[in-house]
C-alpha cells in the first residue's frame, strides 16, 4: 500500500503558488499557533508573507500528492568560517512532513536531492539545527557544537570595571551591528556569514522589548554588542559578542550596572568555555546541550580549502572514508602537504591511514572532538603515528554557531 502511495507523488521545487501550503506545512509540524503568533507581536497571517523570500533565495524541495504537499525541506545558500576559511554552505531547515505521509522514506529522498544539489553549487559542508539526532546521524551528519546556558544571580555580578570606552544604546539597524558581527564571523571558526536573510531570521521571533547595546572604544571604534531583555526582575542575554577583552569587561559592566533592576542574569553562551571560571564568584548553574550538526557534503571541495597547521612539507595522509549517502565521498582520498599547509590530491596511499565515516570526520575537522579521543573511543581506525600527525595538523578550535533559521 505505502509503494502504491509513492509512486502517486511528484518530487518537485515549490514556488511563489505553493505559499500557503509552505505554511501551512510549517505551522502543523512545529505547532505554531496564532496565539503564539500575535503573542510576539506578528499580525494575522503576517508569517505567512515574511516566509515568501525564503521561496525566493532558498531551494525548497517538496513531495506533492495530487498538487497538496506532503514533506518539504528547505536549503538556505548560506556562508561560513571554517579555521579562517569562508565555505559556500548549504543550511537546511523548515524540515516537515504530514504524519500520514510517514515511513514511505519520502524525507530520506528529499535528503539526498538536497546534499546532490549542493554539491552542484559547490557547498561543500551542510549545517542544521537537529530535531532528530539518530535521523541525521543516520544521514550522515554530526554534533560539531554546544549550546551552553547560564545563570547568574546579581550579587555575582563584577564590580569596579575600568574601561576607557563606553556604552551606547541602539536600534537593531544600526549599522555597526551589521559591521560588528562581519567583522566577528571574519576571525571566528564555526561563525556563520549573516547575510540579510539571516538577519531577518535573527529578529524574526523577537518582542519590542528587546534592546541593542554596543561598547564602544575611547577612539570610538565599535567593539562589541549585546542584544538583551529585562523581563521579570530577570535579564535575559540573547547574543554576547566582543572583538577583545576590553569590550568584553565592558559589555559586563554595563549588565552589572543594571544590579538594582534585576534579581539574575540569564543567557546562552556558543563559545564551548564556560562563563564562570570568568568571574569572581563562580557558583553558578551552567548547563550545555548539543546544538548545531554538520556535514561535508563533498570531501574533495572541503579539504582543498580545509586550513591546517604544522604540516611537514611532503608529509601524506590517506582517509579511507564511509559514506553510505554520497557515493562521491564514499572512497579512499590521499593528500599530501605542500607549502603553506596547502594540502593537494594524490594516487598513491600513505603509510598514515585513517579510516572514519563522514560524519565522525566532520566532527574532527570542525574541532568538535580530537583525533585521539576518537580514536580512544573507537570512532576511527588508526595507528599512534596517524593520530599523532591528526593531532598536529587538525586546528585545535571549537566551533562557534550562535544562529538557529
């Protein structure tokens, strides 16, 4: 019966028409509610308008039944920085599909057309907020970043912080917000590129309430934002991000300075370092939970941008890689070192063999787990000298995602 089903249905991208049925789709399956809707401030059926350029900038593909959708996923053409690098990225989301289309695979297809159009359009690694870690691990993605949460009580607060530069508050266009986070993404691993689509998601969600502050140098130099609201006594941090400790120490001072409005300070952190070893009185709850996943989409395009370090000239490595999806990266690679790390494709194997699933080797390459600890854990198969040379050459930095779209 459910083979008879599929073959009644239409692989197709959805267009301009298929508007509602977007929607709708996305409403039913994340139980969006209107309540919700004109809770943050959006009018009746304003949602629905804002998602149109999504159907413009982003791949949205989607199985359809007699011209009525049944599952849908959307690819954003995104960019991010990997160890210095800036990667053409494909992010997916607005995944979902109608519970009586389920179990016929139609998700796993909608898969594997999306990583085979970006592999077109040369985005070499794929990014996505999971709501099912099995189903994407399955698929060949990964865990490559925390999200931690903090809480700290106002007499934790820091006090007496000198800095030279100052505090203005203001509107969440301004454009050294814009400026501010480029500059940031420019220098940070892991960071995404927000293009204006990212920033429309950015605010999507947000109440009036919410409030931009940037610190800026004593020669007037924007060096750090933070976007905040105080609701309930409590001061909520949606986004910290500084370009050095002096507007760090600033940004601080400036949510200290709110100690008599406020009983906690409660926030999500990206950096995978914990926030208390940075204060005075570190008692304080933290909590951490995966966050974001990742894939290399194609293993050839990725590791010739792929910045290492401490790479012997001449030195070779060959990854032996599983890849049950993308036939293109299911197969044995060997690459050797010239100058500037720069590694290049070669025939012949190396002696140093590493053998690994995609998803394990994104998760290594991105520096969410060490090669040794991999290894120790039995996640790849390689000898001591191998994991030696995986240690020096792998960047030893943590990926920092700090958007959910």
């Amino acid at each position: 019966m459910k083979k008879e089903i599929k073959k009644d249905l239409e692989l197709r991208n959805l267009e301009a028409k298929d508007l509602t049925q977007f929607n709708d789709i996305l409403r039913y399956a994340f139980q969006v509610t209107d309540e919700q809707l004109l809770k943050v401030g959006w009018k009746h059926d304003e949602i629905k308008r804002s998602k149109f350029p999504i159907l413009e900038k982003a791949e949205v593909i989607g199985w359809f039944e007699d011209g009525r959708l049944a599952a849908q996923i959307a690819v954003y053409p995104l960019q991010v920085n990997i160890s210095g690098n800036i990667y053409e990225m494909g992010y997916i989301t607005g995944v979902a599909t109608y519970p009586e289309y389920m179990g016929l695979g139609l998700m796993s297809g909608l898969m594997k057309k999306s990583l085979e159009t970006m592999h077109q359009r040369n985005q070499c690694i794929s990014f996505l907020f999971p709501y099912s870690h099995p189903l994407y691990r399955h698929k060949g993605w990964e865990i490559v970043s925390d999200k931690m949460t903090f809480c700290i009580q106002d007499h934790q607060l820091p006090r007496d912080i000198d800095v030279p530069g100052r505090i203005k508050r203001v509107p969440e266009n301004n454009p050294d917000l814009i400026k501010l986070h480029q500059e940031f993404a420019q220098k940070t691993h892991g960071c995404l590129i927000r293009n204006d689509l990212v920033w429309e998601e950015y605010w999507r969600w947000e109440v009036e309430d919410v409030t931009v502050a940037i610190y800026y140098s004593e020669n007037d130099r924007a060096l750090g934002y933070l976007v905040y609201l105080i609701e309930n006594d409590v001061f909520h941090v949606k986004e910290m991000v500084y370009l050095n400790q002096e507007a760090r120490k600033g940004l601080w001072a400036y949510i200290a300075a709110h100690e008599s409005m406020i009983n906690e300070v409660v926030g999500n952190n990206y950096n995978n370092h914990t926030i208390s070893f940075l204060f005075g009185d570190s008692d304080m709850k933290e909590t951490i939970r995966p966050y974001i996943m990742a894939r290399i989409v194609d293993f050839e395009g990725f590791i010739k941008q792929y910045n290492f370090e401490n790479a012997d000239l001449d030195e070779t490595i060959t990854f032996e890689i599983i890849d049950t999806v993308l036939e293109w990266n299911n197969q044995i690679f060997t690459i050797q070192f010239s100058q500037d790390n720069k590694p290049i494709l070669i025939d012949q194997p190396s002696p140093n063999w590493v053998k690994v699933e995609i998803s394990i080797l994104t998760c290594m390459l991105l520096g969410y787990k060490r090669p040794t600890y991999l290894q120790q854990i039995e996640r790849i198969a390689a000898n001591k000298k191998t994991v030696s040379i995986l240690e020096r050459i792998i960047p030893n930095e943590k990926v920092y995602f700090s958007d959910y779209i």
